[in-house]
C-alpha cells in the first residue's frame, strides 16, 4: 500500500509479548487501524486509535502512536498460537473515503 | 446478517478471458471498495464508490471495470484477463461519515490467470 509500510514477518514464541511496527507519512491521518487476516479470510478490525491519543489498551491489546515519527505499533501480550496472522495496519485520512493499508506483517508464534 | 458477501471463492481463467466478481452486502452501507491483495504489497484500492450509481478509481484500476447499480451490489468486472490479474480480490464496505467505524471485509476471491 501506497505511504503505510510494515516490516514483513515477525517469529515468536508462544507467552511471549509481540510488537508489530508500521510508519505512515500522512500527517492528516484521523484514524489508525490494526486488522488481523486468518488463512482463508478476510480483514478483521482488532483495534483503532484516534490521532489525538498517545495509547490505546484493550485486553492483551496495547496501540501505541507516536505522531511526531509517524510510528504506530501494537504490542499483543502473552502471545498464544491463535494470533498467527497477518496484521495489517491502516490510516483512513480526514474528510475523505480512502482507507491506506500496508503491507502486512506475517506474525508466527513457536510453541 | 450475512455482512459483506463475495462470490465465486474461487477462478481460474485463460488469459483473454473475461468475468465478474460479484460484491453484496446487507448493511446498508453507502461506501463500498475492491481491494487486490499481493504477497509483500497489502491491500491496494482497485475501485471505490461512495453510493449507488457512482464509482471512482483507486490506485490500481488499469484492466478493470466496476458498477454500483444497486446500493447493496458492487460488481468488478476483468474484460480480457492477465496474468498480472492473478490475485486475491477483497470487498469491503462501511457507513457513510463514521470514520471511527471499521470496513466490514468479505472472505475474498481467489483468482488465477493462466
């Protein structure tokens, strides 16, 4: 996706904590989105954040913004085999219809 | 509710070839998108349109058409198939001005072109 880049894959163990980075470029961005995509199917919203907010928690969930570099990432706690995935991060940009994906990260957890 | 909707799962077409990929969704939603996803590239926006009748280009609309003629019914058309064209096709859909509300994604169709 155009302006929103993602490191590829990311490998952890299970029980461990996973942090998933994403940089964007467009200053206007409103809202930031992580999604997760199961084998098979399609995107799924985990989490949002406003780009006003520092951070957001939910649940095993913690999104972290970072407006001045630009830097989202979501960190997902005690990480079990269910969350192998690939999370996608997202920016829909203010007053218009568009939704920027990246390029996903294939996350693997390791029993 | 069966949400977003897209049909077949599954083609293999000729090069040359032509077919449509049918969108449907139940949620009254006024924006609805096809995205193409590639290994290593994400999502990127094929078409887009904001409500019956009109349509829009995205980032990547060379080689395909589109047509909203009814409100719930987003059709992507490919009139002579690439392989280039090889790809999982995802239609999304969401609300008009909620832009806290997320894109509501169908399971995808998977398309090859030989």
């Amino acid at each position: 996706g155009e302006d929103v880049e993602q490191s590829l894959f990311l490998s952890v163990r299970e029980g461990d904590s996973s942090v998933i980075n994403c940089t964007y470029t467009d200053s206007s961005s409103t809202y930031l989105y992580w999604y997760k995509q199961e084998p098979g199917a399609g995107l799924q919203l985990l989490t949002y954040i406003f780009s006003n907010m520092d951070m957001k928690q939910d649940q095993r969930l913690t999104v972290l913004l970072n407006k001045k570099d630009k830097h989202l990432s979501l960190r997902i706690a005690d990480t079990q085999t269910g969350d192998s995935a690939i999370y996608f991060c997202a920016e829909s940009r203010g007053g218009t219809y568009k939704y920027i994906f990246g390029t996903g990260t294939r996350l693997k957890v390791l029993a | 509710n069966a949400g977003v909707t897209q049909t077949p799962k599954f083609r293999v077409l000729k090069t040359g070839q032509s077919m449509t990929l049918l969108c449907a969704q139940d949620m009254n939603h006024e924006y609805m998108y096809w995205y193409r996803q590639d290994p290593g590239m994400g999502l990127r926006l094929i078409h887009y349109s904001v409500g019956e009748g009109t349509t829009a280009k995205g980032e990547v609309p060379d080689g395909y058409n589109v047509s909203r003629l009814k409100k719930q019914n987003f059709l992507l058309g490919l009139e002579s198939a690439a392989p280039s064209q090889t790809s999982v096709y995802f239609c999304a859909s969401y609300p008009r001005r909620t832009f806290n509300s997320p894109l509501h994604f169908g399971n995808g169709t998977r398309l090859t072109v030989t």
